[in-house]
C-alpha cells in the first residue's frame, strides 16, 4: 500500500493555504506556513522536506517542526538562518 494513503488528512485551518496543508497537523499549519513564506524569499533551498510528528496524529502544541533542507549551494547559510537563530550578520 502506499504510505501517502497512510497520512493522516487533517482540516486545513482558515488563512492556511500550502498545498497539501491537509497533511499537516492543525497545531502546525500556520507555523508551517510562515517557514515555506521564508523559504520562497530564499533562491537557494531547493527543496524543504517537513517530516516527523508534525503529520502525525501524536503532534501536538508543543511539538517542534522537523525539517529537512535541500541546498542548491550547500556551504551558503539559508536567508532565513539569522532571523530564526538570532544571530548577527
């Protein structure tokens, strides 16, 4: 069986509008949202992958995001890196 078929499909949260927000736990959905905003400012992520309990049932107001980047340049720091981490340019 597929694992896709597998996934839970959550109600997507009003204001939410990523594609295949329904994947994404609604505790997480407008956190999501706002990374993958980042994400499109950035010219060098050339694919962000969103895995663990943040599209799972067991996720909940505490949990963190997991994810996975890919780079195009892989020694450049993400646009998004000082802003989310705090640090100084």
């Amino acid at each position: 069986m597929n694992n896709v078929q597998n996934m839970w499909d959550y109600p997507v949260i009003e204001g939410v509008s990523f594609a295949n927000a329904n994947r994404v736990h609604p505790f997480m959905q407008h956190r999501v949202e706002k990374l993958i905003q980042e994400f499109y400012k950035d010219r060098n992520i050339r694919r962000p992958v969103l895995f663990g309990s943040s599209l799972e049932f067991r996720c909940s107001s505490a949990s963190d995001i997991d994810l996975y980047v890919e780079k195009f340049d892989p020694e450049e720091k993400p646009a998004y890196y000082y802003i989310m981490f705090k640090k100084k340019v």
